[in-house]
C-alpha cells in the first residue's frame, strides 16, 4: 500500500551492490573478498571495555544522557589532538563536527551542497557508498580515470576546463587522496598540491574523505590536503571504524565553522545527535593513547595480508591483468584484459568458492567493467591465498 | 565561502528553538522548565554498566564490528517482544527498524513520503523536532487543533473534506495519540478507532509517534493505533529516549516490510546502520528484563514531578488559564489569556529565573502565541514549585 505514497526521490535509491552481495555470501562457505570489514583481531578489546567500564562508573549521567548536536566538546578537542598526527594544525574544536559514521558526514555534505543538476567531481573509481548519496541528488557527473598515483590531473583540468564552457561549472570534486577505495591509489605531495591549485583556479570545493590515512603502512602517509589548504576550501571527513570500531558508527569532519554551522543545523532534523556513550569512548581512547598505540598492529596486520594477496595475485592472475600495489588502505583493485566482464564472471566465482565486488559498481557511469575490488583486511591469510587462486584460475578459464 | 556553494534546500533548515533556548540558559542559574531531558535518576546505570560489561566480554567481535542496515536481527526479535507491553502483536523482526533515536526515524519516514506542496496533517500543537522535518520538505499543511482529549476529530474530518474538494487528498497525518508532546493529551479508544476510519475514508497514512507510550501513570496506556489498524496504514515510531537512557539514540519502526525495505534503502545513504555497541546494550535490557523493571520507577519519579507541578500551577497561574493535566509523558502544556505573548514574555522571565518554551515553536504556523510547553520530568520538585511560583508572577505581572 505504500508504493503510491512514497515521494519521487525515492525511486532514485538503490541498493548498495556490496550488500546485496554480501547477503548472498550469508551462510555459505565463500571466501569474500567483497566486504570491507576491518579485522576483528585488530579490536582493542580489553582498553574498549575497561574505559567503558569507567565512563559509566565515573560519568554516567553525562553518557547515558542527551548531548549537544555537533558532539562533546571534550570529544572535539581529542579530534583535534588525533588530527596532529595527520599532520592538522590550526584548528579548534569549532572546526570539528562528530557523526554517525563518516557515512553520515557524506550524506550530510552532499546534501548541503549538491542541488539536482549541480557539476560534481569524481574518481573513476571512487567509493561506492559516496557514489549512491550522490546519485540520490541527480548531479552531472564528471569522471576523472585514476592512475597508478590517484587521479589523472590533466585529464581533470581538460575535463573542468570542457565542462565550463559547456556552462556547467563544477561545484565540487570528492576525491580520496590516501589508499584509495577502491583504487589502492596514494595521490604524491606534489599532486595533492597542484589539485589544490586547480580547485583554486576554476573555484571548486573539494571533499576530501581521508578514511584510511591513518592506515599507510609503508612509509609515511602523505598530508591530507586540508593540511594544505590555505583557503578554507577544503572539508575534511575520516573515520573510527578503521583506527577502533565500525561498530560505534563515529565519524568526523573538519572544515570551517560557517559549514559546520549548517551541519548543525541539518543534523538537528537527521538524528538530533551521535550517541553520547560511543563518543566518550571514542574520547578516552585518543586521551588514554589507545589509538595511538594501536595503530602499529593494525597496520602490521593489514602490510603481512596485502602481501598475501600481492604475492598471490602475481601467482596466479594473468600477466595481461594490472593491479594496484596499496600502501595502505584495505583493498586492491584489478583491471582485467578487456574480454573479461567482472558482473557477468561474479556467479561462476562464487560458485567455485569466490566472491568479490565487481568494479563498475564504483564508476558512475558503471564503466569499468573489467575490473574488480578485492578486500584484504578480513579473510585469514589462507583464505586470501586460496581465494586468489580459485579467482585466478576462474579468469583464467574466462579467457579462454 | 559555502555560502555560495550550499544547495537550495538549506535555506529551509531553521535551527531548533529549543536548543537555542538550552543556550541561552547553559552555564546560568535559570531553572529550566524548558528541555525535555530525562530525570538521569531514572537510568538504570548499573544494570547498563553490567550489560555493556557482558556485551564487550562475551561478544565484542560482533559488538564492535559492522552490522546490518535494518538493525541486528536478534535486537529486533526483542523490540517484537517488547512491543507486545504495548498491545502489538501480529508482527515479526521483518517488521522492525532500528534508528539513531526516534529523531532519525521521522526524519526518513518524512523524507520517503513528503514531496513539496504534498497535503500533511499535523495537530496544533505538535512535537517541534517533526514540524522541523517537515517543513524543510515545503508541505502544505493542515492544521487540527488539540481539544483536552486529543485531536479535534470533527476539525480534522471538515479540513480534510475542505482539503480534498481544493484538489489537494492529504498524504499523511502526524499523530501522538498518547501522553501528546507537548499537549499532554492522550486519545480515547473511540477517538482511536474513529481516527483510523477517517483516516481509511479519505485514504492517509497515520504516522504513530509513541513515544510516551510507556510511560503513562495514571491507569492504563490505551492501545497504540497501530495495533487497531487492520490495513497496514499505519506506521509506528517509539525511542528507548524515555524508559532506558537517551545517550545511546536509539529508536524504532513498526511497518508493513514494504516500508521498511525503503527505510533500509535510504538509511544505507544516510548512516549504513544504528552503531552495534548501543543495540547490544538495549538488545540485553530487554532480554534482562531491565526496562520492565525499571519501568515502575520511572513512572512513579514522573507522576510525583507532574502532581507538583499541576499543584503549583493550580496555586500560582491566573484563573484564567487552562492547562494539560497529562496521564503520562514529561510535560504540562498551558494556554494563557489571549493578552500574554509568551515569546515576548521569554526574557523576563528568564530574567527572572525561569525558562520556557513558547507555544508557537509548536504550531506549523506559529499560532498560539498565549501558550507555553512546561517540562517537569527533569526539575527537582524544589525547582518546579519555585519555577512555577516565578513563572506565575510574572504572567500575573504581565496581565496587569
């Protein structure tokens, strides 16, 4: 009875084909390599649970009640100390903002700032979940092909420059400069710093969703670009759920205070507030240094995987396929020969055992269609082996 | 420099009257009949301290980890058994839907259903939180007024009548049967049932909001409406806000699973799900038996705060005023004689020591300015009978 009722914009959500996919896998023994769930080793268990044990001993009434709409202000100055380590200064707690999940920062930005019709930015490929709140706002889209160091720039200028005087300039670019999802791809200091100048020269906001800097695990991670930025042009959003917990859904963003002033104000409709008991654990996890010392294991559990899987995929994957080598991040993509149609190749693999996230799923145009993204952050090391191999061999006999 | 970059829709979003007010008073000594937070006395803060212990101990690998969009399956087999306290039955999990508060639930119930210039039909007054919702999606509405029992039901009929025969069939009516916020009104079961028929005449969904509805006092909560509805047309809210802890934001729908697979669509864009550490908790407090404990209490602290309250209204408010006299909830609404403005009234008052909330913040178009949402679920009962003593004098001052 509902169909008649529902508003127009509806019909422009669709599911997001990861959890489709991962509805498929339930119960079955397939190796996936589809999600994007981080390793439960990697947990800091015992620290969650002794400082959630003092926060409802010590400061229950503060926990269990109502709090303010962009989150605890305590909380917001530990995001300003974390945000050092990513090389961030010259922020307060003014230019900080906590959600529910960094998901919910996207929905929330592109929400306020993309109108239908309105010239957005985007990697191809890029994050499948920004993707579809994008979708929802009906954009013209621009797709710019990443290469093995981030986004093509001067495939964005010429493309920016195209679009403008076909009168459409664009108003935004959302763009993962560090262990790109899905691409693996690592944009190099002096890139980051010449996409700035672009978005100065044609005026472009950039959104800047930095989930995996804290997780480049061979050297050091370049700075995200609002440590670059000089103009405020840049708003800034990472995450908890690969540096603690998915499960405590908190995310934040950095920009200026005139835009996070309008997130206040949005936030109030969407959910009135992030819960206050996650964000006080989250809190006392950067003030008791938890993150901080937890981030050399984690990052030495995600380098020993993505070796796994390199080395596998370099076994057993044809030698016309490239991939990217990630230095940090969960995933590596692949581009197959061209003969190869990952959607259609999908049912077979998982029939022998495989499952994976075909890649047009993070085009927007749903382009892409010889490649695919591979997790390495939750299979065991031998079920990354061994489900690169069936993969492999899978490819293999769609070559023929 | 976002300004010129938001989109259109923002123009829409007005900052919530109340929050500003709890700014105004932060850090003051003003007694505040103003917010609507729980008394934190009535937490159940070992109980939860116990539980989130066990949780983390026992099953933080899924506690801890991502879950699914809907809300984990054995949280919502309980939110089936906890519903049926309230009359519900004939449901299962499927019919259920975890939210980040109830907040979050009339935000996607309101934005699946209302296009701009769709007919909604709110009662005047109404909860403040979903007129913001709804007027950021630019509906024409309709006003019906509450009498001491609820919606006026011969109102309502004749506008919708009226409505229909100006080519304008209302989609949906905002209803909050029992325990009103912040009318304090509670429908009759006639009333109840001849809702539902009018509302199958004229074909409109009923948008339940129960929040309140465990948290009547005197006698017994009568039925929600959608345990009368034989059709599927109505869709259920309530929230853990008022018989748990509102910390952790958690909320509820009950709907036929048509619906509830849009509200999974459209919360994957908005947050991917409710965080998994906070359902576990609430999951628990239900299978423990905690919130059925915890209930008697809670009631009994709330119906004292009301009876001094209403006491001292009775003794300090001008004859001429008439007020609620709620069976249930967290507050007492007033209508005062037609010569007192009470927005303008606001700052003596606060001046004087009290705040309060205006009426008009709960009329869609901003009527009622001789009345006044008064909160006594978060007072001591030494701040009630004092803030009502000032707030008395200075209406009796203001009728001079």
């Amino acid at each position: 009875m509902f169909e008649r009722f529902l508003s127009k914009d509806v019909s422009n959500l669709r599911s997001s084909e990861i959890r489709d996919l991962l509805k498929l896998t339930e119960g079955k023994k397939v190796i996936s390599l589809a999600g994007g769930l981080p390793d439960p080793t990697t947990f800091p268990v015992e620290e969650i649970r002794k400082i959630t044990d003092d926060v409802l001993r010590e400061k229950s009434d503060r926990a269990l009640q109502y709090s303010t709409t962009s989150g605890i202000t305590e909380f917001k100055k530990e995001l300003v100390n974390l945000s050092r380590y990513r090389g961030i200064s010259g922020i307060n707690e003014n230019n900080t903002f906590v959600t529910v999940g960094s998901q919910e920062a996207l929905f929330m930005i592109f929400n306020l700032l993309v109108d239908p019709g309105d010239t957005v930015i985007v990697e191809m490929p890029t994050y499948l979940a920004a993707l579809n709140i994008l979708r929802a706002r009906k954009p013209n889209f621009i797709g710019v092909h990443l290469t093995q160091n981030g986004p093509d720039l001067d495939e964005l200028e010429r493309k920016v420059k195209e679009s403008i005087s076909n009168g459409k300039k664009p108003k935004l670019m959302y763009v993962i400069p560090t262990a790109q999802n899905p691409g693996g791809t690592t944009m190099s200091l002096d890139d980051r710093k010449r996409l700035l100048e672009i978005a100065q020269k044609y005026d472009f906001l950039l959104i800047e969703d930095d989930a995996y800097g804290f997780l480049v695990f061979d050297g050091e991670a370049p700075p995200p670009l609002i440590s670059l930025d000089k103009e405020g042009r840049v708003i800034y959003t990472s995450t908890f759920s690969k540096i603690l917990a998915p499960g405590l859904r908190l995310g934040w963003v950095i920009a200026q205070e005139e835009f996070i002033r309008e997130m206040e104000l949005y936030k109030q409709n969407i959910d009135l507030h992030t819960p206050t008991l996650t964000q006080m654990i989250a809190m006392e996890a950067i003030k008791r240094g938890v993150i901080q010392n937890q981030l050399p294991l984690i990052r030495r559990v995600y380098r020993e995987k993505r070796d796994v899987m390199l080395a596998a995929i370099e076994k057993y994957f044809p030698k016309e396929a490239t991939w990217s080598r990630p230095v940090g991040g969960m995933f590596v993509f692949a581009w197959l020969p061209e003969k190869i149609d990952t959607v259609k190749m999908l049912e077979e693999s998982m029939r022998r055992g495989v499952a994976y996230v075909p890649g047009s799923s993070f085009y927007h145009d749903y382009s892409g269609r010889n490649t695919m993204r591979l997790n390495f952050s939750y299979p065991t090391k031998q079920e990354l082996e061994e489900g690169i191999k069936i993969l492999g061999n899978t490819i293999l006999d769609f070559l023929k």
